[in-house]
C-alpha cells in the first residue's frame, strides 16, 4: 500500500441534521487510529439531489482530509452497486489501510459487496477497532453467538480491512471550524450504472426521542399488548425516554418497526433499558446489550432477560408500573 495510512469512511447523511450520528461516531473513532497510524481521514458521502451545498461542513472535522461526494443526478442511498463501485474506485486510487462503515441497512450491503471487490478483509457488527503497531494489524472486537461472548480478530498486516461499526462504540468528534480539507466532486464519468431504480420513498415521521439518541429506553415485550404500551409510554414520559419494542409487538402492528430493537431492528446503547414484559429473546439481547444498565420486570422468574439485567424484579407489570408512575411524579411534583 502507499506510504501515507489513510482511512475510508463512507458515511451516510441525515437531511435534516446533516451527517447520522454513527457517521460522528464513526468519524471520532477514525481520528483517534488516524493519529495512531499518524496518516490521515477521507470521507465519501452520497449527495441527493445534487444537493452538494448542505454538505459543506462536513470537511470541517478534525483530521478529515479529503471529502468525496458522490452527487450525479438520481443517485441515492439505495444504489448500492454505484456507491460500491464509487468506493472501490476510490480504494484503488488512495489505497487505504482501513474502511470503516456504519452497521446499517447500506453498511450491511456495501461492506461485503466492496470486500469481495478488492479481496480486502471483512468483519461486521464491530464494537471496537484497534491498531497494534507492532504487528502493523487491525484488532476488531464483535459480539458471537447472539450477544453472549465477544469474540476478538485480527487483519492481516498489508492487507486492505474492511469493518462495520455499530452505533455507540465511538466517541463522536466534534466540528472544528478552523480545519477544512478538500471536497471532491465525483464527476458523471466517474458514476457506474445500477440495476436498482427508485421508484417510491416513504419518509416515517418517528415521535418523540429517537432511540439511537435516547439516554434511556423504555421497551415492551409481546406480553404487554395495545394496553401495556400505553402504560409504558406514560412511564417513558415521565423520564423523558424513547419506547422501545420486541419483534412481536412490530408484527403484531401495535407499534411500529422503527420502535423494534434486536437483530432485525435496531441497536442502542442507552445509559438505562428498561425491559418490561420482555422475555430475552437472543434476537432482542444483542439489540440492548450494549446499555449501561439494565433494568428488567417480568413475572416468569425463569426469563432469560434476567441473565443479562443489573437489576431485576419479578412481577406483573400491571401491578408495578402504575405504582412506579405514581412515585415518580409525586417525587417530580
């Protein structure tokens, strides 16, 4: 590879707030092995609608080189094999050491995609990515069998790495107005057919706290029904937290996907997760697993919830939850 490490971040965009939160994440994370690695950050972002203007400050962060935008005209999120073709180009023209990407629904498709292209190492769902000098070589940590052991691997030295991360397992780094590198428009020469068109997009208005921002979480199981989440969101209220839920509730449509925490849905790391009705399916336990504190209420005294909870009580969350509600405003009152 060449004489300069460089890092690969292909980050993704929030229209109303600009770069995601794991794209910030991930962005912390690449400056601190950047300067392990004493090389330097490029950033390829995909720009809809040719909308090249919001994306000014995004070479504002420290230690962000380069910032390569991908803005032909009808080019969006979903075309994976431009975007994977845009990144490989880049690849092969920079040659970094190290690509990191976000673990979500585009990392999931871009990631092995790109991998299998430039015969580079692969591993997903990282919580963690080292650098050891020594052995010039990338340590990646992810979670095994369902969220039950961490297991720990290593890329071979010279050899292009390749790693999705998921969100909360990098400090995000802040906007530094006095730094500002290159933006590089990828012209139209440079943009590679796709068999995917987009026909529709549907934006889902989310209430209330997002759950990848929320400091706590209040979730639901397929024991609360309609009724129960109706009692947890005056609870979620009152501690100012997002809602939550287990794949059942989303398929039987009392709440909708974008609540789902698991394998399927999403990942979160909260300060505190309540866990109210909520068996511990493995699928679920990974979602959560990452919280700094667990808080378990479910009647069956056997519920694998238990294993993975700081605190636990066992009872029907009828009875609990409305004498909790009630101390809780009475001691915010």
């Amino acid at each position: 590879m060449g004489n300069e490490k460089r890092i690969l971040v292909i980050g993704e965009i929030d229209q109303k707030s600009g770069l995601t939160s794991l794209t910030k994440e991930i962005l912390g994370g690449a400056t601190k092995l950047a300067d392990e690695l004493c090389g330097s950050i490029d950033l390829l972002l995909i720009a809809a609608k040719n909308d090249t203007h919001q994306l000014q400050w995004a070479s504002n962060y420290r230690g962000v080189d380069k910032v390569y935008i991908a803005a032909w005209p009808g080019i969006t999120i979903f075309d994976c094999e431009a975007i994977t073709a845009a990144a490989s180009d880049i690849c092969k023209k920079s040659q970094p050491v190290l690509c990191l990407i976000g673990q979500t629904d585009l990392g999931r498709d871009i990631a092995p995609r790109l991998a299998a292209r430039l015969d580079a190492g692969l591993c997903m769902d990282c919580t963690d990515v080292k650098y050891e000098q020594e052995q010039n070589r990338f340590i990646q940590t992810r979670p095994a069998y369902g969220g039950k052991a961490m297991a720990v691997f290593a890329s071979t030295s010279g050899r292009l790495q390749i790693d999705t991360v998921r969100s909360k397992s990098m400090s995000p780094m802040s906007v530094q107005e006095v730094h500002t590198g290159d933006k590089i428009i990828l012209s139209v020469e440079s943009q590679h057919p796709s068999k995917v068109r987009l026909l529709h997009c549907e934006t889902v208005q989310e209430e209330g706290i997002r759950l990848e921002d929320a400091k706590i979480i209040v979730a639901g199981g397929g024991g609360l029904g309609i009724k129960g989440f109706e009692i947890i969101g005056e609870l979620a209220h009152i501690l100012n937290a997002a809602i939550g839920a287990t794949r059942v509730p989303v398929d039987e449509k009392w709440v909708p996907h974008h609540m789902e925490i698991g394998q399927t849905g999403k990942i979160v790391s909260p300060e505190l997760y309540i866990a109210i009705g909520i068996s511990g399916a493995t699928q679920h336990i990974t979602g959560c697993l990452g919280s700094q504190k667990i808080v378990a209420i479910n009647k069956d005294p056997d519920a694998n919830i238990f294993k993975v909870a700081d605190y636990g009580l066992v009872a029907d969350y009828k009875e609990v939850l409305p004498v909790l509600i009630y101390q809780l405003k009475k001691k915010l009152s």
